[in-house]
C-alpha cells in the first residue's frame, strides 16, 4: 500500500515537472513556440521522466527486495533458542515473526519460556528494520525525483533538443523490453533444459522418448512396472496430436471460409453484425467450453453413437459403439476446434483485408470472376498471414487443458481412435506439479522433460510452416 501511495505522488509530481518544463520553455520564446527546437511537450516530458523514472525505479526495486533484505538482516542473529530448533521450525519462527509485526497474525502465538522472548525481540526487531527501510526508501524517492527536476530543468532553452532526448528515453525503454522478453526466453528455455537434465539422469531419454506406457510413479521394487519405462511419452503426444488434428479439421475450414465471406462477399451490414457475434467465441473462458463439451457435446454424441451401434447389425462394431463414453477424443477435438474458429477467422480477415485492392482490379481487368480472384490472387498474396494464423491456433490447441481434462479423460492410451478416452502433455504436467510434490524425485521432473519435448516439437513444427511460407512467396512473387 506504501508503495502504491508514493508512486501516485511520485506521478503527481511528475506533472507538475511536466507542467513547469513546458512552461519554462514557451516563456523562453516569449510566447513564440515556432522558435523551439522541439515542441514544447516534449520539453515538459523531458522534465518528468527525470522527475520521476529513477525515483520510480527505486520505490519498485524496494518493493521487490526489501523483504528479503529485512529477511536476511533479521535472521543474521540469532538467539540460541532459536539455533536449537530444526530448519524447518526456524522458518516457521522468522514467518511468525514477520506476520506479527506485520499485523498479519494474532500476537498470541504459541511459543514458551526464551522462545516467546526471542519471538517478542524479533517482531520488535523486525517493526524497526521495516521501519528504517521504508524511511530510507522514501527518502531516496524524494532525494531522486528532486535532484532529478533540478538537473533537467535548467537545461531547457530554446536551442536545447528535448525530442532527441525523449526519445533516448524511449529507445532505452524499448532495449529493455527487448532485453527483458529475451532473458525471459532464454531463462525459461534454461530452466526446462536444467530441470530436464535431472529427470534424464533418473529414466533413459529413449524409453522416455519411444516409451508406449505411461505410469509415472516411483518404482518401490525391482519389479514394479515403474522401473522399467513406465515414462514413456508417446501415448501422450499421440493424444496430444489426435485432439489438435480432430480441432484444426474443424477450426481451419469453418475460420477460413468465414473470413473469405466476410472479407470478399458480405455486405458492410452483415459484417457488421457477424464479426462481432463471431468473435464473442474467444472471450468465453476456456473452462465454459469444458462444461460445455461434458455436459452437452459429450453425452449428445455419446448418445448418436449409441444409437447407430443399436441400428447396426450385431457384431463387433456395434457392441464397441454402443459402449461409447461421454469422455472422448472427439468431444475435446470438436468443442477445441469450435474455441479456436474466432482466432483463426478475425486474423485471417484482417490479413485478406490486407492485400492491396489493386491486385483484385487487375484481375478483374483479366476477366476472372470474383472466385477465381479470390482462389488465385488473394489467397495466395495472403497465405503467409493465414499460415500465421493456423500456427497460432495449434499453438492454441496443443496448450490448452481445461477441455481435454473436462471432456478426454486423464487416460494416457496410446490410439488413433478418435472415440478413446486419451490425455495430452499439458494435462500431465498440470497433474504432475499439482499438491504437495517433491521436486527430487522423477515422477515431478517428468513435468519439465514434457515441456522441453513439447518446445521441441512446435518449435520444429513452426520452423517447418515458415519454410513452407518462404518457398511459396518465392513462387508467387
């Protein structure tokens, strides 16, 4: 809260630098603004970046760190009854003691005898260390935001250039975020690879890699399945690709046919009122779509089904479909594929939308008709833009669990039968780290050798699909 509260003032402030640097520099000019070398907001922005970036930078890293620092500086001494305890009753005592101080917890903790004193020295200890954080944090924000206005409003005049040094700024905000999304990427690919590397120590990457049963549990004998490839990954990536196939079947066609006639042959009116209908799908919360898929698309095909293995002559086919499930391949596939049709259909008529109107009018020029044009002008000028926009549907698809779990089952089963119960990899990993797991033994691990398998494969998969894109554009340009 303390934070919150000095950033709205450090903001106020910054106004009001704003506010000053503009009107220092037009009165410069003796009201002639046409002089300037830059316009005159940039010169007020000039002043309240200084006013209020680094002083900014430091309330946000206080707020960040200063509960480890008032951690470390509380746990540095250390009372001998507090040294007797065991590790974990140690943590459980410094945690007492920071909810305590910190009003979060009754003062009417359960300790006796030097515990209660070194309890009571410790909360008092840590009001303090709070205390003088906080004090010396704020001072800084102060000393910062004031030295920072002294420095940048002097130097505003008419020869000085504002714009350039705005958009230093800028390019420094944009470097870091550019910086920022590649540490990112670079310490969850690390992570993974880490992670990996332990699990791979504990089960052989071939049985892991080529495995067709999936039993992650921690062998307690030698003769448990367990200890001899029950971590085979195969059944998960099969369902895996069976739901994206069964959910791109239904998503490309149904998205790319709806952006063709909204983009080319629907009328302004129609648009109008399909577009935003149709991309109401995307903002339905993923787990509606598996109440919907296990309560409605599921008992209603379990139901079709059943009715045809009834009207089939008695045999094999009929007893298996009239022995059909609600949870099934197909459901989570169909219910995806019905997720995924806004994304797929509102870029791709944005990318239609924007090939250049002039390669129609020479078609037209040639004497095609309006679905040739579209067949052989516009598709194939705006293929890469829809190839992007598949992408981002598998992507959508291969991520996505709360349909799979809700409709497909937990059941890893290694089968191209869209009417089996099967689960994906993401399904497995959420129910890997679910509760209380330990992060030393396989059965955890197995989790991060899923997702840097998973990473593997799409990023193949993506490098594949961009290939693609860059021959056919060779062709057609």
């Amino acid at each position: 809260m303390l934070t919150w509260l000095s950033l709205l003032v450090l903001a106020l402030f910054s106004g009001v630098a704003f506010t000053a640097g503009r009107r220092r520099a037009v009165a410069a000019t003796g009201g002639r603004a046409r002089v300037l070398h830059s316009l005159p907001d940039y010169y007020g922005t000039y002043a309240a970046l200084w006013a209020g970036v680094p002083a900014a930078l430091l309330l946000l890293l206080g707020a960040a760190f200063g509960g480890r620092v008032e951690d470390a500086i509380l746990q540095s001494d250390r009372p001998a009854a507090v040294q007797a305890l065991e590790p974990d009753r140690q943590a459980v005592f410094y945690s007492d003691a920071h909810a305590i101080a910190a009003k979060q917890a009754p003062s009417e903790v359960t300790y006796e005898g030097d515990l209660k004193v070194a309890l009571d020295a410790k909360v008092a200890e840590a009001k303090r260390i709070e205390t003088v954080l906080n004090v010396g944090m704020l001072a800084g924000a102060g000393v910062l935001a004031l030295a920072g206005f002294l420095l940048a409003f002097p130097r505003i005049s008419t020869e000085f250039r504002a714009r350039n040094r705005v958009e230093g700024w800028v390019g420094i905000l944009l470097i870091g975020c550019s910086v920022a999304a590649v540490l990112t990427t670079l310490g969850i690919v690390l992570s993974l690879v880490w992670e990996s590397w332990r699990f791979f120590q504990s089960v052989n990457p071939l049985s892991f890699l080529f495995g067709t049963e999936w039993s992650p549990q921690i062998a307690m004998r030698a003769d448990q399945v367990a200890s001899a490839g029950a971590f085979g990954a195969v059944p998960l990536f099969a369902g895996t690709f069976l739901i994206m196939l069964i959910a791109m079947l239904v998503a490309a066609p149904v998205g790319l046919y709806s952006a063709i006639y909204l983009s080319e042959y629907a009328s302004r009116t129609v648009r109008g009122v399909v577009k935003p209908l149709l991309e109401i799908l995307a903002g339905v919360p993923t787990v509606v779509y598996g109440f919907f898929a296990a309560l409605t698309v599921g008992p209603l095909f379990r139901a079709g089904f059943n009715a045809i293995g009834a009207a089939l002559p008695p045999g094999p086919i009929a007893q298996y479909l009239m022995e059909v499930q609600n949870q099934m391949a197909l459901v989570a596939g169909v219910v995806m594929g019905i997720m995924l049709i806004p994304f797929v259909s509102s870029l791709s008529d944005d990318i239609i939308n924007a090939v250049p109107q002039s390669l129609r009018d020479g078609s037209y020029a040639m004497g095609a008709t309006k679905s040739e044009t579209v067949k052989k002008v516009v598709l194939p000028a705006a293929l890469p833009g829809i190839m992007a926009a598949m992408l981002l549907a598998v992507s959508r698809a291969v991520g996505e669990t709360m349909i799979v779990t809700m409709a497909a089952g937990l059941q890893a089963k290694l089968t191209v039968n869209p009417l089996d119960t099967v689960t994906t990899v993401t399904v497995q990993i959420v129910t890997l780290l679910t509760g209380d797991q330990e992060f030393d033994s396989p059965k955890t691990l197995s989790a991060f050798g899923l997702g840097l398998t998973l990473f593997v494969v799409t990023l193949s998969l993506n490098i594949v699909a961009l290939r693609i894109v860059q021959k056919y554009r060779e062709q057609y340009d």
